[in-house]
C-alpha cells in the first residue's frame, strides 16, 4: 500500500467517528482496532476508485457501480476485485449507503472486507454523505485545535526548562516527557553528552509497528511477518533491538554534523520499529540532538525543533570560549578599539552581513535567536524591522523559512559598514522580487573600468548634486527595478504614489527626462559610483 498523501491536519480515529451517535455508523466487517485512522472523506460510484484515491480515505459508496443483473458467483469476484483495489490505493476505510439503491449491505461485500482487512461501515438511511464528511472535518478541527494547544504547551514548558540551573538537562528531560521517548544530546565527536526518557529497548514500538503495518494494509498477516523477521534477523545477529535503535540514531546524527555546504540539518528513520529524528544544532560547533519514540505525533517535529533552538543557544556559549571572546570584543569596542582590531577576537578570514525580514510573525528575540542559529552565528542584533547578523563567509547563507534575506559580499571588518548597506539594499531586491533570498551582485569588469576613478566619483557627485538622500535611494531603486512602481515601493516600504512624487522631483532638480534610456543609464553609471 503507498503512504497516503497526508494533509498537515492530525488524522482522525475511526473509532471517533464511530461514536459520533448523530451519524449512526456501524462496523460490520474488517479488523476492530482502535489504531485505525482517517484522513479525508471521499465519495465515488466507481467501480474502480483506485485512480482517485491518495491514500488513507474513508471511501463512500451507495452502490450504484454494482452490476445489476451479476450472478452471486461474480458478483463475488466483483467484490473482491473492488475491494482490493481500495486497499492497494491505501483507502483506510469503506462507507456503504443503505437506500435508495440498497437496502442491505452484499453480504459477498462483508466478506471481501472481512478477507482484505477492510473496515466496512453500515451508513443508515437517514445519514447523508455529507453529514459524514463534515463529521470528519469537525473532528480533524478539535484534533488540530488539540496538537495546537499541544505544541504551545510544550514549548512554554521547554522554555521554562531552560532557564533552569541545569538548563541542557532540563531541556532534554522536557523533550522526552513530550514525545513519549527517549532525548540525547551529541557532542561534536559524537557521544552521548546528556539524555534523557526512556532508553530504546524496541520491543514495545516493534509490536507497535507491526500492529499498525497489520491493520493498514490486507496483507496484515505478511506485516507481522515481516516485523517478525526483523526481530529474528536481530536476534540472529546476536544484537538487542535497543543497541540496533542507539546505533541508528549515532549514525543518523552523524549524517547531520555539519561537514561542509550541503550538509542537511535534520533527517528521520526508522530503526527495529522506533522513530528516529535527529536536528543540527545551529552555533555550528558539531553538537546534534536525537530524538528516539515508539510514534510520531503531527507536533513532533515542531516540539523537537523548538528544543533544538534552544540547545543551540544553551550550546554555542560554551565552545572554545566563544562567549568570552564576543564579551572581550564588545568591552574593546567600547573603549574605543577599531573593528578590524577586534575582528580576531571573533573568527579569521572574511565576514557577510545578513538582514533578515520575517514574512509574517513580527521580530522577537526568539525569533532573531532561531534565524541566527539556522544560520550559523550567534553574532545577532535585533532592530525594530529586521534582523542583522554577521556570519562568517565560510558559511553560505541558505533561504529560511518564512523569512526574506538579504546578503552582502564578502567583507573584512574594515567594510562591515559598506556590507550592511549592502545587505539592506539585498533585502529590498528581495522584497521588491519576492525572493527568499538576495545576494549582492560582485563586481565584474566593465566599461566604466576604464574611466579614472577619481573622475567618475566627482562627474557623479556633480551629477546628483541636486538630489538628497532619500531622493537618490529612491532613484537608485527604481532604476535596479527597471522603473517598476509598484516594486520600487515594496522594496522602499512607501506608497506608489510616494515613488511617483519622488521619481517626478528627481526629474525635475536634474532638468532631465528619465524615460531616456540614455539619461538612465547615465544617472545609474552616478549612482553606482557615488555609492563607493
């Protein structure tokens, strides 16, 4: 059976939906087991509902697509041929409308689900299709509703853990209570730091998965089986399933420990049965974050993420004194040091400045926190609009989700002004785009190189004399964007109209027409050689 194409809801149990006294349904066939879940509700007269099919549906059907004049002999066959092919498309459970085209279920359709492992439901006359799958949803809202409040819960208790003495243990501890399973915190050779929960021993979560495997598809008895072999190869190998399930979770933290670009920053398995996640912590020092439970729950994921931020700040302090060399080039700053004399204090080589814009949630410290760990560097500032953060140029930036970067060229710390600009002017590219991500463009040779660069800078200053500041941001803006209004005021966060009253006022202090092309380009050769 293929996996279902789940949608981001929590499933339903069928057994919900059973209770559910309004509906009325009752289980006339297939397996009675309370594991038996539902993702969607879908009705269909064909005699062939595979191709519509995606997986894990409750299939409704008042009949119509049953020969009429078939023997009891083929109509058999015909059963168990339909009946089949809505197990093979993964269909976790099958609705029969009595009336108006039947008034009792085929007993050779009983059968077939008995045969397949199909749970066959009895939908009574007064209970309409519809009624059905909006009970459906109505349970998949609570059930979200539910993971939800789940998910908040458990990332307040989390934050409440870290600000305790024992802040990484307490963290772990809370993440295992929360998942049901087992928590271990990597260090950068790969062992076990801290954990936390129950250690793997696979042999709940194998009958678990071989209960699941047995009701999900018909050929539940050749699950047990395989689940069976596993065990037994296990056991052949002179290996307990707790040392298989520790041994696969090493070895997929090892797949995440940050090697070089392209190195993924989490990753899932399944070991003898048990569920396994492992997570990157971000101060890029090599510490990872397993996670080991007999289930996965739809809030997992998110739970084990937000535990995976908060080790990575709890982490990055404590490397190589990298917190007191921040510390020490902060008080150097202070007292009036150079950049570039506090910059070795920080890391060799060069720098990239990162402004970051969250797309929906505003700026938070949390937040500013998370984006600095994804990327690598705890080296943050949080303004009102966006966050800035200085990453070594070893680290190449990758897009975030839900937030727009933007990113300057490589810079020692003797540029690190010229780079923020950089990085701002990216981010509104970015905006302007509607891209993730923005890097400022390097320099290439051109025929501008030919000019002294003396004389360039002041035709420039000369050229645009008569326009301010935010005029000529403004005009270099929407010149980048090709004279895009709407564009250019996404990118400067003003109204079009703004841009229009500003590009006029341009225009006018410079006594030129601005749909010349040669004017542009004139006064973009200006406004890129004044910016240097």
């Amino acid at each position: 059976m293929p996996d279902p194409a789940v949608p981001p809801t929590p499933p339903v149990a069928l057994s919900a939906l059973l209770a559910r006294e309004d509906l009325g349904l009752r289980q006339i066939a297939g397996p009675q087991d309370t594991n038996t879940v539902i993702h969607w509700a879908h009705t269909s007269e064909m005699a062939d509902p595979y191709p519509y099919l995606l997986g894990g549906e409750l299939l409704l059907s008042a009949g119509v697509h049953i020969p009429e004049a078939a023997g009891s002999g083929s109509l058999g066959d015909y059963f168990d041929d339909y009946v089949s092919r809505i197990v093979a498309a993964g269909g976790a459970a099958l609705g029969f409308g009595l009336a108006p085209v039947h008034d009792t279920v085929p007993r050779a359709l009983v059968e077939a689900c008995d045969t397949y492992g199909l749970p066959l439901l009895e939908v009574p006359p007064q209970t309409t299709f519809s009624g059905v799958a909006r009970a459906v949803w109505q349970l998949m809202a609570q059930a979200r509703h539910a993971e939800l409040r789940r998910v908040t819960e458990a990332q307040q208790s989390l934050a409440a853990a870290a600000s305790r003495p024992d802040p990484v243990r307490a963290v772990l501890r809370q993440l295992a209570q929360r998942i049901g399973g087992w928590a271990v915190l990597y260090g950068p050779e790969g062992a076990e730091s801290a954990s936390a929960g129950r250690a793997p021993d696979g042999q709940g979560p194998e009958a678990a998965s071989a209960g699941r495997a047995a009701e999900a598809t018909a050929a539940g008895r050749a699950a047990e089986a395989t689940a069976a072999g596993r065990a037994a190869e296990i056991a052949a190998a002179g290996r307990e399933p707790g040392d298989v399930v520790r041994g696969a979770l090493a070895e997929l933290a090892a797949v995440v420990r940050p090697s070089g670009p392209g190195t993924p920053t989490s990753a899932t398995d399944t070991a003898a049965g048990t569920h396994l996640a492992a997570y990157a912590l971000g101060a890029g020092q090599g510490f990872v974050l397993g996670v080991a439970a007999p289930h996965r729950d739809t809030g997992d994921h998110t739970i084990a993420s937000v535990a995976a931020v908060l080790l990575s700040l709890l982490t990055g302090e404590h490397q190589s004194g990298s917190g007191a060399a921040r510390s020490s080039a902060l008080v150097r700053l202070l007292l009036g040091a150079e950049p570039e004399a506090v910059a070795p204090l920080l890391g060799s080589g060069g720098w990239l400045v990162v402004h970051g814009s969250p797309d929906a949630q505003p700026c938070d410290p949390v937040a500013a926190a998370a984006l600095g760990a994804a990327l690598g560097s705890p080296l943050v500032d949080l303004a009102r609009d966006v966050v800035r953060v200085l990453v070594p140029a070893d680290r190449e930036p990758a897009p975030q989700p839900g937030w727009t970067l933007g990113v300057s060229a490589p810079a020692t710390a003797r540029d690190w002004p010229a780079a923020d600009t950089q990085a701002a002017r990216a981010l509104s590219r970015a905006r302007a785009t509607r891209a993730p991500l923005h890097r400022h463009g390097t320099h290439r040779p051109a025929l501008t190189d030919l000019l002294s660069p003396g004389e360039a800078e002041a035709h420039a200053r000369a050229l645009l004399a008569p326009l301010t500041p935010p005029l000529a941001e403004t005009l270099r803006t929407w010149l980048s964007l090709h004279g895009s209004w709407d564009r250019t005021a996404v990118a400067l966060a003003v109204h079009r109209n703004t841009v229009r009253q500003r590009i006029a006022r341009c225009a006018a202090l410079l006594g030129t027409d601005l749909d010349d092309p040669d004017v542009r380009m004139e006064l973009w050769f200006a406004l890129r050689h004044g910016e240097r």
